[in-house]
C-alpha cells in the first residue's frame, strides 16, 4: 500500500473518508462508513491511554462499562468453541500456536494439553502475571511481538481483540515482518458483529459499544475486506452465538447480503486457511493499496526495507545489463539473429500468401454478393413484390388502396388491354399528382398541416380494414401490451449488443429503479448478449425488428408506446423512433452520446434533425464533445449533460505470469477504435522495451462490411508482431480476469464520446492512456491522472509507452490519481441524483 497522508476521520478498514456520524458512546464520537460497512471511534485514544486503561486489575474486576466483572466467568462460553476447532485439526504434535491478547492463557493451557506449543502476546502486566503464574511453563507469554523468537505460527488466534486496536493492519503488519505469519499459517478471529440486529436497532446502547475498550466494529463484510487486503487465502466467515430471529431496517447506504446473512448474530468468526505473502508482495501490499501505515516505527522499518530491494533490484539490473553486453560481442549472437531474421522473413512470405488467399476469397464474396444483389433488385421490380409492399403498408390510404387495385389488375389483365387503357390511367394519374400537389402547397401556405386530421367514416373503414390484414406475428401480445401501466417508463436502444450505450442503458435502468421503484421496460429493433443482463435484473426486455423501419406498421406499436408516461431513447441511432412515434410518446427525452461522426452519419440520413430535436421535451448529451454539434439543431436551455454512472466494483490486481507488463486495448474492432493506430504504435517500440510487455487487442468485428476487412486487416498486422495477442469478445465476468492482469488500458479511437472501457479502467485505478478526441481527455490531466495522446498520433502513443515501460513506478501513482476521477464523475450515486434531477417532475 502506498503511504499517503490520509483525512484523519479515515476508515482504519478501507481508508474511505465519507464516513458520516453513528451515535455517541461513553463521551467518543463513533462514525459509520458506508463503503464497507465499519465503525470506528474518533478520534481515537492515544498508546498512553490505552496502555494505561489496560495494563490495571481493574479492567479484568470491575463493574465499570467496557472492564469485566469476572473476566474468568464472563470469558467461559468462548472456551468450547475453541475446543472444538483445535480438536479439527490433526497431528498437532510440535505445532506452534500464537494467541494474541492471551489475557490469563486459558486458550494456550488447552492447546498445551492437546499437544501444540503455546505461545502468546498480553499487553496488561497484571493479565500476563496472572497467566505465569497459572500455567507455569507449559505455556510462553511476552509483552510485545518483538518479544517473540523469530519463528512462523502454524495457527494464530484473535479471539475477541481486533476491536480492541486502533490501526488493525500495524499488528499484521508486525507480524509480517517479524516472521510469525508464513503462507501456511491459520488464522482465527473472533469479533462483536457490528451489523447484528441489536447494533442496528440501538446503536449506541449494543451492548459491545464501550469506548475505549472496543474501537473499531466489523461487520461481515468489512472482515473479509480487511482480510482480503492482508492477501489471505481460503477466507470463511460465519455468524456466532446466535440471538434469536428479530427484524430490523439495514442502512439505506449498505446492501452487502453477506452482512443480512449474518443479523441474526451476536459475533462473527473469520477462518484463514493460509496468506499468499512474501517479502515482495508484503511491501506491495502497504505502496499498492489504499491502507496508510500509521506506527511510526513500522513506518520507518517498512521504508528501509523498502530502500533495500530498490537497492537490490538496481545491482541486478546493472549486473544483467553487463551480462547483455558481454553476449551482445559473441560472434554467435550474430549467427542467432540471422537466423531470426530468415524465420521472420519466412513468417512473413506465409502470411502474404495467407493474405492473397483471403484477397481472392473475397473478391470471389464480392462478385457473390453484387450477382445476388442484381437479383434482389430484379425482384424488388417484379409487381407480385410490389404488391406484397402495398398490402403491408399501414395505414391504409386511398392512395394506397389505388395502387394495389392498379397492380392487381396489372397481373390479371391481359396485355392488350393493358396497352389499350394505359394512357387512360397515365391521364388519371397525372391529374391526380397536380391536385395532390395543390392541395400539398395551400396547407403549408396555411400551415395546416400542423392540425391533427379529423376521424372520418373512411378512416374507420380503413382502420377496421388494417385490423383485418394486419400480421398476426407481432411482439405485443396478451400482458406485453399493458407493460407500461405499471412500468411507467419505456427506454429505447439501437440494440443490445455488449457496447457502450446499451451498457449506458442498462445503468439508466438500475438509477430509475433506484430512484422510483419501477423496472422500466426496455425495448430494442435487435437482438443481442446484454438482454439476458437485462433480464436477470427484472427489467422487461422487448425485441422488435421493425421497430424504426415502417410508421404506423402496427396499431399494436403505438398502443404499446402510449400507455407508458415517460419515453427516453438512447443514441442518435434510434432517430427514426422518434420520427415514427414522437406524436404519442409522453415526456420524450433523447440521450445522445455520438460527436462527429455520429452526427455526420444521421444527418445524411435524415434531414428532419431539427424536428426530431425539437420534438423532445429535454436532450441529455453524454459527453462535453456533444454540445457543440448539439447546438446545431436546438437551443442551450433543452441541453443537460448527463454522464453514465458505473457500479463500483473491486478486482485483485493479478501480474502476469510473464511479470510483463500488459497494455489491453479493449472494445469492438471497427475504424473507429484505432486499433491500427495501436499496431502502428507498438511497431515503433525498440525490440528490447517491447519484449518487457504484452499488448492485447480484445474484441470482435461488428456486422458489417468494413468492420470486417479492418478486423482481418488488424487481425494480419497483429500476427506479425509476437507481443500481441488478439483476443475475441467475451462475457463481462471473463472480462474482468483480462482486467486483473492489465496495468495499462489504452484507447486509441479516433471518435469516442466516453468509452465505458476507460471509465472501468479508472474504477479499477489502473493507468490509462487515452486518445486527445475522447471523452475522458476532457476530465484527465495529462502525467497526473492519466496519459493523453494526439489523436491518430502512432508516434506521440508509443512515445507514452515508452515512459510506462522506462518508469514502472509510475503506474500505482497514475491508478490511484484515475480512481479519484472516477469517483468525481462516474459513482453511480451521482448518476442517480443527476437522473433524478433532470426529472424532476416524474410523478
């Protein structure tokens, strides 16, 4: 962990500084911290005072609160529980047990008689005495760790006395270094449950609330987090002494279902089957991790240690180096390296035919596609697919009904009759387009096409005719149709593939249920692997392949969207939502998150921009890089910017079995995301900096055509390259496996509102190097939080790869800087509030 000046009101568990006041108890404040479920006094008592309080008969035979009565009798019901896990674990003989706050030895005199050789720590004069005096020599007790002879515990045992200790991680951190706690080394705690049903009902008067003798209140949750810092292995926690089932309100900032499994007892006991530590990863585990050493004298043996392996690391790095030199002479160097270079060149010549294969292959696709597209087009002529269009369209129009009489009688009629009548009809016709026309340009001169047309008998008709011909395969059957009576609110995304606005969508959806206590429905023209993450969350999910292709298509689409009382479409991509059902939806409200090329894209496609614009009751933009294109069609006041919000979640930072260091570049393989920019980036490393890493390209082309030539474009450059690995999509929980071994997260994309990749690589305080035209460069600082490079610079990115490669150190600073900016713009808290603000008159 690295030594960093913390807010003194930090949590001594997970070091968080938004701890908010509990209760008073005995004259100390106690504050409760919400991240990991802990309480702790503050300000805490100094050594003196604890020294003091402790080290007097009084605290073992009195009455006063926080001191034992008898401490014999009242420590009487701990002593079959220790029995009986002592007894679980065979061949005992010669085995070395530590208890830590012996107190009089009962435990070490039961251990003894088993057969292990008992040894504890007692800080109180009179206890430790008391315990001697007992026990004589069967068993050893000394005041102090630094009392102990230099020698590892195979079981070390902390019954009812991490609460007792204000800076828990400076015991273990003493034990650590004085050599007690090895890799093998059990480990049993016992400690009040600060989550059982009696703290929450009464927190100042649970009964193991007494200052200054208890100091800090674990809950299940908060154990196995300090546990989990200290790199323990095989972690058990378990509820003790139970207290009957009651009910009782959690704290609306805590939802742990480990601390709801456990309410409904009195104490907890965590069981640590071993601790994966070393001396490296014991001066990681105080420089990586968010934990402040607050002992001043360990502090200063922590850092001369430290001083030492740096010392040691830089003689093995000048000796290698020396060693590289001397080989670099040998003429065998040069007979090897030839060879290399004629294996390459070898690789090199396989790939190119590889390259002309797929070359000739997809020309052969080419000519495939545009003969079968010729045929297409031939049919799209013919009049039965004409008429098939015709009876599909919705509403029926006269205009309509016209047409399919015309192409009926165009099969049925024979073709001299056809002839006969055709300038006829070609009069008719053209008759009928003037006073179409006519009529078109007196209702914009009147402005009457604002009005919403009149019911006629016609119409009635016509619609009954619809009901009558409408396709019976349609998803909005039985209950499906009435969803939005209860749901209230509809979500609109362009699909549900594993990117980012669906992702944006799904944590949309978890803020409305937050805020509300309503699952919106989410619907979406294509399927994809997010539905199912849609689904195990209650949201209702709803696929409808027509959805944005044809108005009007089906009477059951706007029957569907108009019971719901607030619309929120994501993506520019979904425009023709809007343009189809803009007249029914309710409070309609656009979240966009494209910039220049998304904005391009549409507005060739359309050019009803201001309209759709202009028809939204609010546009939410989910970048600073919208507002200006933005701006275009609407005015400031419509604008809100509303940043996604990303569940905070914890991974192990896991090295690469090489010890390389690894830069991932993750996301759907596509132009946009500048993975050949990364490849081109990479090619210029010196071969020695680039032999210290492992670079990653995780991802899979999208579904169409050049997304598809650059994946097998990159997919070629990649493999010529021995350092790179190319990687498919994958499930988000295989995902984060990749991300536990990734120290640098890169995005290179040349169009990028906010990549949730990067927004995860900060949650993660890993150090991201980022492309000047994202999102995110706009929140970091270049060398501070984050590395940012010139867009579409090959030369300026390797450039930043290079200082990562030459400066390792860098990258724990760099990770922890990121989180803060995560924690400043992307905790899902905020996301909640600014969703709730923005709809502020939800009802």
């Amino acid at each position: 962990m690295k030594i960093t000046s913390q807010n003194k009101s930090s949590c001594p568990v997970c070091s968080g500084t938004t701890a908010l006041s509990l209760c008073k108890s005995n004259g100390y404040e106690i504050l409760r911290c919400g991240t990991c479920a802990c309480d702790f006094v503050w300000p805490m008592p100094d050594k003196q005072t604890l020294k003091a309080y402790y080290d007097g008969e009084s605290y073992f035979h009195s009455d006063s609160t926080g001191s034992y009565a008898d401490y014999d009798s009242t420590t009487d019901a701990a002593i079959p529980l220790f029995r009986d896990f002592i007894l679980t674990i065979p061949n005992v003989a010669g085995k070395k047990i530590l208890d830590i706050g012996c107190a009089f030895g009962t435990h070490l005199a039961l251990a003894s008689e088993q057969g292990w050789e008992a040894w504890g720590v007692e800080l109180s004069d009179h206890a430790r005495d008391i315990a001697l005096s007992r026990h004589g020599e069967k068993i050893h007790v000394v005041e102090g760790i630094d009392n102990l002879p230099k020698m590892e515990f195979d079981l070390i045992i902390m019954l009812d006395v991490l609460e007792h200790l204000p800076e828990p991680y400076d015991l273990f951190l003493e034990l650590f270094l004085h050599g007690a706690i090895g890799k093998k080394t059990q480990l049993v705690i016992t400690t009040p449950n600060a989550r059982s049903v009696d703290a929450l009902v009464d927190p100042s008067a649970w009964i193991y609330r007494h200052p200054p003798s208890h100091l800090v209140y674990f809950s299940a949750n908060s154990l196995k987090l300090f546990l989990t810092n200290l790199e323990a292995v095989d972690i058990s926690i378990q509820g003790i002494y139970p207290i009957g089932y009651q009910d009782s309100c959690d704290y609306l900032d805590e939802n742990e279902a480990s601390n709801r499994d456990v309410k409904n007892y009195a104490g907890l006991m965590g069981v640590v089957q071993g601790f994966d530590i070393s001396l490296h990863k014991l001066l990681a585990l105080f420089k990586d991790k968010s934990i402040s050493i607050k002992n001043p004298e360990l502090k200063s043996l922590y850092q001369e240690i430290f001083a030492i392996q740096k010392q040691v690391i830089q003689k093995h790095a000048f000796e290698e180096q020396s060693l590289k030199v001397e080989i670099a002479r040998q003429a065998q160097e040069v007979i090897r390296l030839n060879e290399v270079i004629l294996a390459k060149d070898s690789i090199i010549t396989q790939k190119n035919q590889e390259i002309g294969f797929l070359n000739q292959a997809l020309d052969e696709k080419k000519l495939e596609l545009e003969k079968r597209v010729q045929e297409i087009l031939s049919m799209q002529q013919s009049k039965w697919y004409r008429l098939g269009n015709a009876l599909k369209m919705r509403p029926m129009t006269v205009h309509n009904f016209a047409r399919i009489v015309y192409l009926s009688a165009g099969l049925i009629v024979p073709l001299t009759w056809r002839v006969k009548v055709a300038p006829i009809v070609s009069k008719l016709r053209q008759q009928y387009l003037n006073a179409r026309q006519i009529l078109l340009d007196k209702m914009v001169e009147n402005g009457d096409y604002l009005a919403k047309p009149s019911t006629t008998v016609w119409q009635r008709v016509v619609k009954l005719f619809q009901f009558w011909t409408a396709p019976s395969d349609t998803p909005y059957k039985g209950e499906v149709l009435h969803l939005g009576v209860n749901a209230k609110i509809l979500l609109v995304v362009h699909d549900f593939s594993r990117t980012g606005a669906p992702y944006a969508v799904l944590y949309l959806a978890r803020a409305l249920f937050s805020l509300y206590g309503v699952r919106p429905v989410v619907i979406s023209p294509k399927e994809g692997p997010i539905r199912e993450e849609f689904e195990q969350e209650g949201f209702p999910t709803i696929v409808d392949p027509l959805l944005f292709d044809c108005q009007d298509y089906s009477s059951e689409a706007r029957d569907f969207v108009v019971t719901f009382e607030r619309v929120i479409v994501t993506s520019l991509g979904s425009f023709s939502f809007i343009h189809y059902f803009k007249d029914i939806s309710k409070h309609l409200t656009w979240w966009i998150h494209e910039t220049d090329v998304g904005f391009n894209a549409v507005a060739n496609m359309t050019s009803d921009l201001p309209l759709l614009f202009a028809a939204c009751e609010s546009i939410w933009l989910g970048s600073p890089l919208c507002f200006p294109l933005a701006l275009q069609y609407t005015s400031q006041e419509k604008l809100h910017l509303l940043l996604y919000g990303c569940s905070d979640t914890a991974i192990p930072n896991r090295p690469h079995k090489s010890g390389k260091i690894v830069f991932s570049l993750v996301g759907s393989v596509e132009p946009r995301k500048g993975q050949d920019v990364f490849l081109d980036a990479i090619g210029r490393l010196p071969e020695e900096l680039r032999a210290k890493a492992v670079f990653r390209i995780i991802g899979s082309p999208l579904p169409y055509h050049e997304s598809i030539i650059f994946y097998k474009e990159v997919s070629a450059k990649a493999a010529l390259i021995p350092e790179v690995e190319c990687i498919e999509n994958m499930p988000s929980d295989k995902l984060l496996e990749f991300y536990a071994e990734t120290n640098v997260l890169v995005s290179a994309s040349r169009d990028d509102p906010m990549p949730i990749v990067i927004t995860q690589g900060l949650m993660f305080s890993k150090a991201c190097l980022c492309s000047s035209s994202i999102g995110h460069a706009q929140l970091l600082e270049n060398r501070k939080n984050g590395l940012i490079f010139t867009n579409e610079s090959a030369e300026e990115l390797s450039g930043k790869m290079v200082f990562l490669l030459q400066n390792p150190t860098e990258l724990a600073a760099l990770g922890v800087a990121g989180r803060e900016v995560y924690e400043q713009y992307f905790l899902m808290s905020s996301f909640v509030g600014n969703v709730g603000n923005l709809i502020a008159d939800y009802r």
